[in-house]
C-alpha cells in the first residue's frame, strides 16, 4: 500500500490542545509505552476528523495496525466528549449575545438494515439529525445530540430542550419555516396559509431581513461541516453525538475559546 503526506487545514494550536490532553490521560493512566506519540496520536486523530481519512490510510500513514488506529481515534473521542458544554452551558453563553440562530442540518449515515428512522424525507437520504446554534457572527455555539434523520427539525429541537431552554434564558432566536410554531422566543418568518394567500409588503420586507439574519447562521454549519468526517459518517449512528461534540471542543480550540 502506498502513503503519502498529506496537510491538514487546523492550526497548531488545536493540535497541542488535544495533545496535552492525550499526554494528561497517559499520565493517569501510567501507560509506559505506545506505538506512538500523543502528539503524533493527536495528529492522526485530525487527520480522521478534519480529513476524513479512514482507518485503513491512517495506519498505512502511521505505520501502525488499522485496529490500534481505531482504537487511538475512539480514545481521544472519549476524552474530548467530557470537555463538550452541555445545553445548560451552551445557554449560559448564550445569554450574553444580542440574539441566537437556530438551524438544522442532516448529517449522511451508511444505510443500516433498520434504515427506516434515519432516512430523511426532506433531503431524500440516510442521516442524522442535528440541530446548530450560532451566535451573530455565525460561530458554532453549540450543536444538540444526533437523532434519527426522519426527525422533523421542530421536534429535534423540542425534544433535545433547545425550544425550552432558549425560551426560559429569554434568548431572542432566529429560525427558518421549519420552526413555525416553536413558541416562546422563537422568530420564524411569515408564512403563507389557507387564512393568509397573500403576504403583505411589511411582511415580505420582515421576511427579507429575517433571511438575511438566517444566512449568517449558515457559517456554523459550513464551520461544523467542514470536519469532512461528517461528510459521511460509516460508524454506528450512535457515535454520531460524540463525533460531533468532539468536534466542537476542537473548533473552540481552533477558535482561541
């Protein structure tokens, strides 16, 4: 098999980040010897998140076996998902912005023998649910746990407590259609029906400026989709809240948060 170099698109800041925390987990657990370095451990960790490489390109580029590779990954994984923020964190932070926007997206999933619950009408694939809250200028703030892909994206964001938490903080937050009857503070734009064929001109110049808000909502998803991991995921889909919990700690580290 040959390999080759290959770069990947995060600063070294990250990189150390999650190295120290791979040399703090060594420590407790008194390991004495490793095929490799956390921090080359750490590099491959990025590799498999931030580049997708499978486990397969990663042990031929590491030189070690595809199970030890699988098994580097799944430990940084675990240790990264204690630092994620719960809902009640993300909410604390949240409170401290001018407004919040909510948006939803799929993430593809390999389809699976019980496939039903994750195939998404709406996007005509397999997936995951997962609901993004950014702040004003369009940074993740926080991403809910993945549901099944069928899941309509009001519901994912009732029953993962987003619609209640946002609501009790007193967080004016900006959503899309698919949220029309959220409730508390919740801002969806008009909408058409059989009592209202018509909008008015306020309304269609209320819902330009609502678009425009929303729009910028959409660089949190960009920025958590641009871990190509979540391109497609062929793990088990209960994975897929860790993946992407993991994923926001180091976008915080990215960040400088």
């Amino acid at each position: 098999m040959l390999s080759y170099p290959a770069a990947i698109p995060l600063s070294t800041r990250t990189l150390s980040r999650l190295a120290d925390l791979l040399r703090g987990r060594r420590a407790e657990q008194r390991s004495r010897w490793r095929r490799l370095h956390a921090a080359d451990q750490a590099l491959l960790v990025l590799a498999h998140l931030r580049n997708g490489d499978t486990y397969a390109r990663l042990a031929s580029g590491f030189g070690i076996g595809t199970t030890t590779a699988w098994r580097y990954v799944h430990e940084a994984l675990d240790l990264l998902t204690l630092l994620a923020d719960d809902l009640s964190a993300a909410i604390g932070k949240a409170t401290h912005l001018a407004y919040a926007i909510l948006d939803g997206t799929l993430i593809p999933i390999d389809r699976l023998a019980d496939d039903k619950p994750y195939y998404s009408g709406k996007h005509h694939r397999h997936g995951v649910n997962v609901q993004v809250l950014a702040n004003p200028a369009g940074r993740l703030v926080w991403a809910s746990p993945a549901l099944p892909g069928s899941t309509h994206d009001l519901t994912a964001a009732r029953t993962t407590g987003l619609v209640d938490a946002l609501t009790r903080a007193g967080i004016k937050t900006f959503a899309d259609r698919g949220y029309q009857g959220a409730g508390g503070t919740i801002r969806t734009p008009f909408k058409r029906h059989r009592h209202r064929p018509r909008l008015s001109r306020n309304q269609k110049s209320v819902n330009r400026a609502h678009a425009r808000i929303r729009a910028i909502g959409e660089r949190a998803v960009a920025t958590l989709k641009a871990w190509k991991i979540l391109t497609r995921l062929r793990c088990c889909p209960r994975r897929a809240t860790a993946i992407v919990q993991a994923i926001l700690v180091l976008q915080a580290a990215e960040d400088g948060r």
